[in-house]
C-alpha cells in the first residue's frame, strides 16, 4: 500500500498540483526547510570553510589524529552496543507491567539527562576514582579508571537514557495481541522474543544506536574527565578552541567528526529502508500483555536494581558534596555552598527561560518535521531529513563556533541576545524529538490515514484526528527531553553567553574546572531540582495525563 | 470517541504552553548600557570584582567567564562585530596573538605607571594584572601514607625518580596554556635540548596529560593522583579549601602573568577604559589576591594567603618573544613524542 501511494505520487503529481491540494503542508514543508537551513545547515557551512589548507593537510598527515580518530571508533562502538543493550534492558522491563518497582526504573532511567554535563563524571570519579569512596575506601580497591574501560562505564551510564527514551515508546506501543498470537503459533520465552518483540522494535532499535552512536562520537566532557591517556577527537576539538583559540583545526577535527556520523547515519539508513514496521494498523487491541515468566521478571528487576544503585549513588553524590563543607574532607553539613547559586540567581531563570523557549518551539518543529518529511513528498525532503538529524553529529563545539559566525553579523546578528542561546538549544537537540516521531510515525501505517482521507478528512482533518494522537507521546518526549537537555546543555552555548544571557550549567562548569566542588555541587543541585520542580508541576497542570518520559 | 478528546486536551495544552511562551520570551533587558568584560579568571572572582565595581564607581559592569582560548576564538569570531569591551586576566601568549590579529585597541592605561615595566606591553595594547607562579602540588595524605617520612621532592629533577610512577599527572600542552608555560620553562631552566630530555624522562612517571591546566591541582587535591604540575594559585586555592595539598617550588619555576585589554572596536570603549583604569588599582587586585590566590604586580597590595614571597623564588628568565615565535614547532614535536 505504501509503495503505490508512493508511486502515485511520483507519476502522476506536480508540483503545482500539489501546492492547490495541499497548500497549508507545502508551506510548511518550505517553512521547515527554511528553518533548517539557516539555522543547521549554514552554521555548518561556516565552520567547514573555516580551516585553510595548512590545517587540512595536518590533520591529514599527523599520525597523532589518525590514532584519535582510531580511539573514537573504538569507543563509540563499545559505547553504542552497551548503552543500547542497557537501554533496552530498561525499556523492556519497564514495558512489563509485572516488574516490580518499574515506575522507579523509569523514574532513575533519566536521572543521568537531568545533570549538567562534567558533573556526572565528576560524581563517577569520587565513588569510583583511585581515591573513589566505593572503589578504595569500601572495597579497598587499587584499581584506576583513568583509560578506555572507565570512559566506557561512564558513556554507558550516560547515554544509556537516551536509548531507553527510545525504545520505551516503541516497545509500548507493540501490540500485545502479537505477542498473544506468536504464543499460539507455539513461540514461548526466548523465540517468542527473538521472532516477534526484537524483529518489532528493530526502528526504535537502529534509532537509539544512532543517536548514542553519535552523542558518544561528540562527546568531550567525559573523555576530558575519566579518559586520561585515552584521548577522542571530540575532546581535541574543544580544547583546540578552549586552550590555543585554534578555529581552523578545531573546524578540521569537527569536520572528521562530522564524517564518521555520516557514516552511522547511512549505515542506519540503509538498514531500516525498505522495511515495515507498523503495528498500530487502526485494529485496536485491549489486551493485557503476556505476563513475564518468573525467571525473567526477577532478572530483570535485580539487572535494572543494580543499575539504579549505581546510578543513584552518583546523584547522592551532587546532593551531598552540595551540604558537606568540603568533599572528601570535611563532611559538616553546611549552607554557605548556596551563597553563590543565590548570588546569581539570575543565571538559573535564565536556564529556565531558555530552555523552557527552546523546549516549545522545538518540540512543535520536531514533530512538525517528522510528519511533512515522512508523509509528504516535497523537493528538499531528503536534505530536510538530513539537516534534522545532523545536530546529533555535530560537536556542541562546533555548533558553537558555527553560530558565532553565522550570526555574528546582519542579517541575523543574533549574537549577545538570548535568542541566539534559544536556538543553539532548539537546534542541537531537534534530532531526538525528531527520531521519536518518526519511528513513532513508522509505526502507525499510512492506512489509517487513508482511511481517513477516503472518508472525507482534508489532510489537516487528519493530522488533528488521527495523526497527532498518534504521535503526542513523541511530542511531549521531545518537549521535556529538549527542556532538560537544553537545561544541562554546555559545550554549545558557552561561546554564545553573553553577560547577562549567562545560564547555570556555564557557571557550573567554571566553578567545577577551578575545583569550587562545594558550590558546583549547589547549583548542579538547585539546577537538577529546578528540572524535577518544572517537571512536576507540568505533570499536575495536565493532571497526570500528559505522558512524560514514558513516566 | 477518546481520541477526539484527547486531541482537544492536547491542543488545550498547547495553548497554554504558547501563552508561557510569550511569557518566557518577554524582554527583561537592562537598560543601561554596561562594560562587557571577558574574563579568565575564577568565577566567583568575576563577579565579586564587578560588585565592587558598581559599588566604587557607580557604572555597570557584566562578565562571563571563558578559558584562555575560549576568549581567543570568542574575539575573533565576533570580529565584525565585537561583543565585549574588555579581556581580563589573561596569559600574554593570548594576548599576543590577539595583538597580531589586530583584534585589540591601543590603551596606555595610566596604571601603566603602578607595575614594573617589563609587565606591560610596550606597543600599549595589554597591561600586567598579576603574577602566576608554577611549581608541583603533593597530596600530603597521600605521601603520609605511601611514603611515610620521606623528604618530599624538593627539585624537577626529584620527580624522576621511578618510585613516581604514574603518581604524577600534568596538563598537556597541546590544549592547556599552562602546560605550555611549563614546558618552555623547562627549556629556559636547562637549553632546550636539555629540556626535551628532561621531559622524556618525567614522561615515564607521568600517569597521563589532561586537557585541562586546572585539572591536576584538582585531582592531586582529591588524592586520585601523588603530584600535579600546576600554577601555584590552583594549588593555593585548593590548599585553603581545606585539601590536603603542599606546594613546592623548586629553583627555576616558570611563570606567567594575566592582563587586561581593550578590545578593538568594543561597543562601549569608554566604559572599558574606565573599567581596566579602576581594575588594575589597589582594592581591586587586592580582592583578586585574596580570592584568586594569583600574585600581584603591585607593591602595595599583600600576598596571597600561603604563597611564598617573590624573592625566595628562582623564576626561569622567561623569553617572551622565543615561547611565541617557537609555540607551533615545539607543539607539534610534543605531540609526536608524547602520546597519553
């Protein structure tokens, strides 16, 4: 069905016919095509026409680069697979209503989105570091994490959310009916996953390993803290800008960046193309999931307990080095570490604003793009889909850096103004919000649109009716991820602050790097609360109806 | 039909979140037109330093607080339409390069007269804030308890010693300034073929380089590692943070100074000029000494607490010229010698 509404377009429809049936999806298609490309695809441009020959050549020639980027694969891959199995791990038990304890796991599963980066891995280091208090003064360990596998650990740990925001909606949305069926075609435990709930979640599973993948290809504060002899490209691309101002290189090492996530992106691409995927097929099912054999339940409850411990220790840690006078040190609990969160409030309002503005707008556009460039066809729809996901592949650095230049000058002279800061965070965290629509959207087949359109709908008719329904749940993922996201967000934004546009996550870092542990700790802290606070009070304004994080 | 209402909800829901929209957007600007300063030093010493100024001179003064090459990218990027008025605290490897870019204005500020001239630029485009001496920060805990009572490492060429291995942890010079400072420190200490042997050898001890010059007072402090290669005031800060942390300068420490700059075409020079002229005085560096644990330039403001006085230092005769002219070559051998 879908190839020949497909082929029905590309013989028969114009342009100009379509622009009279369905002016309102044209001109939107135009609107997001547009936003796109100023706002992804020019900063991009800049930046790669930054370097100049000498620095391509070293980047080509210098061996050192060559073993980075050997290094960035390696742990990209490592990073991708474990974090991915993880966040299935998570999704799949909470996506069985018998587990105990699974609004809990649902609940710690996005603790690690909620922290400003370098905090995490700063908490990572003093329970497990050579003098970590878990490590070496409960277990009396000698063990150092300082390389490859403690950069693994932490990466895991931290991109492992984003997996599990993933496939918790696809696999909640797997009919249970097929479940039920395979089991009476005589497929129990094992096969019965292996032949019906993996092959289902296979788009939400390529999904997730894309964006880990490539978050964990850009990543630089982690590298930076639990990686020591075991250096990334990614890294080197931050600190060529923070420690020598060397743009040309840093655009060079960016532009590496930018070819091995190519490379993922068409590797998913490939892998995905050609398949259907849709379970929701308008024949609804009030069935009960099968229930979780015992076995699998109560290993899936001490897996995911363990996972939680761990990650809640580490959030233990921001709380209290927030009240203890000097980690590790002195433990009297004290207050003075707020002194500066109060001093300057202004910044954790400004996190809030912008975040807030940047959540709205990005999760409408998110889901906006999602459905033209799935269900439309429209010149520039390949590019759009491409300029939608290529933030995830791009260094905060260089998306930084690229904004800088963009809009450093008329006609957009954004910079100095918090609207720059706005849509560094809109655009830099679009590829999420975007990814759950559209496997949210590879689900739902096109037939019960058309359904709807041979009934009568005009194509907004649909969108309201049957469409938007369909894909609220990756709205309001895309809504709250890109809120905490763009809370937390750090590498990009630090060179678009200006004074008086300076947000929390910022200072945190400055604090954290001239080791102000105490006070880093008290505004990571109040900024955490203020996420979990906005949350909340989210979750009570729709009276608990809207689904937030699959909470 | 559910769906139908859960639709509405949902639209409801979106109206009420464009109202907060509108209501998050909403301008809140300052409207008087303040001194935009760049500035490297610590954070809380940013914004202490603009309360003080505001209280002394009545202007306004705002900051954001940006690593060395962060403020470097951050000019050059804005060329063409400069952002900030004023770069505060920063090494002169930057501020050169920035002055060969042709990014900074010219200002002789009169407190050129208050600071020894060899701290000021002649061509008047940075004058000297203050005084960052090197040396090794030791975890004393640490040492307490795998060393016992041994003497501390008293010289560069104590930290060679095998018994070191992968204790000591240093900044790497390919992104950090200080690492930098140290490593020609070394060349103007010993020559510089001398000096790369040198470093070969403390290469064997050395557990790995971070990108950050901060990092490994910090980690020293947490006792992760034995001894950090750092600039005294990241140690000092540590040490009166209450760490366990003994800093020990050994004979021929390098050193750096930080400045501050006007920043070619700022939007609001005056108010730069009047901001450096007032920064670069007594109280304010007094407040960036007592804070920041940096050295000053000027006679007539105390040390540090903790900090050695300056003439029971042996400083390297540091060549200004040499370290920039020489910084591409020299990096780059690094790289290739040094891989952790």
């Amino acid at each position: 069905m879908p190839k020949a509404t497909a082929a029905r377009e590309r013989s028969g429809a114009s342009l100009v016919r379509r622009l009279t049936v369905d002016p309102l999806g044209l001109g939107a298609a135009a609107f997001v095509v547009g936003l796109l490309a100023v706002f992804v695809l020019f900063p991009v441009v800049r930046v790669l026409a930054q370097p100049g020959v000498p620095e391509w050549v070293r980047l080509l020639t210098d061996p050192r680069w060559l073993r980075l980027g050997g290094n960035t694969l390696m742990i990209g891959a490592l990073s991708t697979v474990s974090a991915v199995m993880l966040g299935f791990l998570f999704a799949y038990a909470t996506s069985r209503p018998d587990v105990p304890l699974r609004n809990l796991f649902k609940l710690i599963a996005i603790l690690p989105l909620v922290s400003p980066p370098f905090v995490g891995g700063l908490a990572f280091i003093l329970l497990f570091g050579r003098r970590g208090v878990i490590t070496y003064s409960l277990l009396g360990l000698r063990g150092d994490i300082y390389g490859w596998h403690g950069l693994w650990m932490v990466q895991t740990f931290a991109f492992f959310p984003i997996a599990y925001l993933t496939l918790a909606g696809v696999l909640r949305r797997i009919n249970p009916t097929l479940e039920y069926a395979a089991q009476d075609l005589g497929a129990h435990g094992f096969r019965l996953f292996r032949t019906v709930t993996l092959p289902l979640a296979t788009p939400g599973l390529t999904s997730a390993a894309l964006l880990v993948g490539i978050y964990a290809l850009s990543d630089f504060g982690n590298p930076m803290l639990v990686g020591g002899p075991f250096k990334v490209l990614a890294t080197e691309t931050y600190t060529q800008v923070t420690g020598w101002g060397d743009l040309g290189m840093a655009s060079a090492l960016s532009a590496a960046l930018l070819l091995l996530s190519l490379v993922l992106f068409a590797a998913q691409r490939y892998w995905v193309e050609g398949r259907s995927y849709a379970t929701v097929t308008g024949k609804g099912s009030f069935a009960d999931p099968l229930p979780t054999p015992t076995p699998l339940r109560w290993g899936l409850f001490i897996a995911c307990s363990l996972v939680a411990l761990i990650l809640l220790a580490i959030y233990a840690v921001v709380f209290v080095g927030a009240f203890a006078r000097i980690w590790g040190v002195n433990w009297h609990p004290t207050l003075e570490n707020f002194e500066y969160t109060v001093f300057r409030g202004q910044q954790l309002w400004n996190s809030v604003r912008f975040a807030g503005l940047a959540a709205l707008g990005g999760s409408v556009f998110a889901v906006l793009a999602a459905f033209l460039i799935q269900r439309k066809r429209f010149p520039g729809r390949a590019a759009a889909d491409f300029a939608a996901i290529l933030p995830a592949a791009l260094p905060g650095t260089l998306i930084g850096v690229g904004y800088i230049l963009a809009f450093n000058t008329p006609p957009l002279a954004l910079t100095g103004t918090g609207t720059v800061i706005v849509a560094a965070m809109l655009f830099r965290t679009i590829p999420v919000g975007y990814r759950a629509a559209i496997a949210g959207l590879a689900q739902i087949a096109p037939n019960i649109e058309e359904g709807a359109a041979d009934l009568g709908a005009r194509p907004l008719r649909t969108l309201w009716d049957v469409t938007l329904p369909l894909i609220r749940s990756a709205f309001t993922s895309a809504l709250v991820f890109t809120f905490i996201r763009s809370m937390n967000t750090l590498s990009a934004v630090v060179f678009l602050i200006s004074p008086g546009n300076v947000v929390a996550s910022a200072s945190i870092l400055a604090l954290a790097e001239h080791g102000e542990w105490g006070q880093a700790s008290a505004m990571a802290a109040s900024l955490m609360s203020t996420v979990f606070l906005v949350l909340l009070g989210f979750r009570l304004l729709t009276g608990g109806r809207m689904r937030l994080f699959e909470l | 039909m559910r769906s139908r209402n859960a639709t509405w909800r949902f639209v409801g829901l979106i109206g009420c979140l464009v109202l907060l929209g509108v209501f998050l957007a909403a301008p809140t600007w300052a409207q008087t037109k303040p001194v935009m300063v760049y500035g490297v030093i610590h954070e809380y010493t940013l914004a202490r330093l603009m309360q003080m100024f505001e209280r002394d001179t009545g202007g306004k003064a705002d900051f954001i607080r940006l690593s060395g090459g962060e403020v470097a990218t951050r000019v050059l990027a804005e060329k063409q339409s400069p952002k900030g008025d004023v770069i505060f605290g920063i090494s002169r490897a930057i501020q050169e390069t920035l002055k060969s870019q042709s990014l900074l204005e010219m200002y002789k500020s009169p407190r050129r007269a208050d600071v020894p001239s060899r701290y000021v630029d002649p061509d008047g485009y940075w004058t000297g804030s203050s005084l960052t001496v090197q040396g090794f920060a030791i975890n004393t805990d640490r040492w307490k308890q795998e060393f016992g009572n041994a003497p501390m490492p008293k010289t560069w060429e104590d930290l060679l010693d095998p018994k070191y291995k992968d204790l000591i942890v240093a900044p790497s010079p390919l992104s950090a300034g200080t690492a930098y400072t140290f490593i020609v420190g070394q060349f103007f200490r010993l020559g510089e073929e001398k000096g790369w042997e040198y470093l070969k050898a403390l290469d064997k001890n050395v557990r790995f380089y971070t990108p950050s010059g901060i990092a490994p007072a910090r980690m020293v402090a947490a006792g992760e590692f034995l001894i950090a290669i750092t600039f005294a005031h990241d140690a000092l800060k540590a040490i009166s943070a209450g760490y366990p942390v003994a800093l020990i300068h050994p004979a021929g420490v390098s050193w750096d100074i930080g400045s501050a700059s006007l920043i070619k075409n700022a939007p609001n020079p005056e108010g730069g000029k009047k901001f450096i002229d007032w920064a670069l005085g007594r109280d304010p560096i007094q407040l960036i000494v007592d804070l920041n644990f940096e050295g000053s330039l000027r006679s007539d403001v105390s040390l540090p607490m903790g900090a050695t006085p300056l003439d029971k230092l042996v400083l390297v005769d540091y060549k200004l010229d040499w370290a920039a002219q020489n910084r591409q070559r020299i990096l780059k051998q690094w790289g290739e010698q040094f891989k952790k």
